[in-house]
C-alpha cells in the first residue's frame, strides 16, 4: 500500500510540530523585516510566506513533493532571484525603498536581510525538499507563492513611486525571471500532487 494520503484526510501528527516552527519563523522575520524595510516589503515578503503556508497545509503537507520533479526549478529560481537580488543591490533598491517610505532602509540592512539571511534560508531548504521534509515543502510554496505575488510589483507598482510617472525602478529589469520559474515549478507541483493523490486513493 502507497504511503501517499487522501488530500480530505487530517495533517499528519507530525506535521503540526513544523506549522508552529513555520509561523514562528513568519512572525519573527515579519517583526525584524517591519522595522528595518517599513510596511510594503513586509506585507509582500509576509504575504508571501502566509500564501505559501496555506497552500502547503492544502496539498504538499499532506503528501510530499517528489523531489526529483521540483527540485532542479527550486534551485532554478534560487539561481534567477539572486540574478535579480544582485540587480536590486547594484541600483540601490533598498535605500530607495526606504527613502520613499520613510522607513530608514538603509543598504547594509539590505543586504543582510535580503542578500545574505533570505538567500542562505532557501538554499539550506534544497536538502529538506530532497528528504522530503515537511518544512522543504513550505519553503517550495513561499519561494514560488512570493514570486508570483510580489515580482510583478517590480513592474506595476514601484516605477511609478518617485517621479510619478512610469521610470526605471531598481529590479525591474530581472524582476520577471524567477517569476517565470515560479510559475513552471507551482505547476508541475500541483499536477504532481493530484496525480499522487489520485493513486494514493485507488490504492488505499
């Protein structure tokens, strides 16, 4: 008999340790991000990491992904958001963040937080997405969620902040490449985990 659940079935026990470990780590990056970036960077890093977490205790939570499928689009975006974090650092997105704002943002709190403590949290993730870890699972959702939710505010939202008119933002210009890679990997993590389900069902 397969290990995979039916999708209706309750969380497994295991699980529930990792949603109060993910929901500590929601709120204390929330807390820390807040005061350093202001409110719009942390209602889309925060969104992000909410988003993610429900889509996860809906689906991948229950019956994890399959690494070999998801994982090469995983370290794809992390590769393409570095491109576009590198591009954010070299024209100054944080400071301008922060000037527009009035949040203080400064360049060295950037890079930090985005450069540095972000990147270094996804990339340790590959592992736990490669053993099937419940929380690799949720990474996958928050890394994909927030780039659908919050790269295209790169192109809609921010070059229209300082001039008031459409300009050249930092970030824009790489802004749709993991965008792009988070698209591909939500969908084959989606059809991966109906088609488990599926047989978990008949097998069950």
């Amino acid at each position: 008999m397969s290990a995979s659940v039916p999708s209706r079935s309750p969380l497994p026990p295991s699980v529930w340790p990792y949603v109060g470990f993910a929901l500590s780590l929601v709120a204390s990056f929330v807390a820390v991000l807040g005061q350093q970036a202001g409110l719009m960077p942390t209602l889309i890093v925060g969104g992000s990491m909410l988003g993610g977490l429900v889509c996860w205790l809906l689906t991948t939570a229950r019956i994890p992904a399959e690494p070999r499928r998801v994982l090469p689009i995983y370290a794809a975006t992390v590769t393409l958001l570095m491109v576009h974090i590198l591009e954010e650092y070299v024209t100054g997105f944080g400071p301008r963040i922060g000037q527009i704002i009035g949040s203080g943002w400064s360049e060295p709190q950037f890079v930090v937080m985005i450069g540095l403590v972000v990147p270094l949290f996804w990339i340790g993730s590959g592992t736990l997405v490669y053993l099937r870890n419940p929380l690799g699972n949720w990474i996958l959702w928050f890394i994909w969620f927030g780039m659908i939710l919050g790269e295209p505010v790169h192109l809609l939202v921010f070059p229209f902040l300082e001039e008031g008119h459409y300009s050249y933002f930092p970030g824009m210009w790489t802004a749709l490449l993991p965008l792009v890679t988070a698209v591909w990997g939500m969908s084959v993590l989606v059809t991966d985990y109906r088609l488990r389900r599926s047989a978990g069902s008949r097998e069950a």
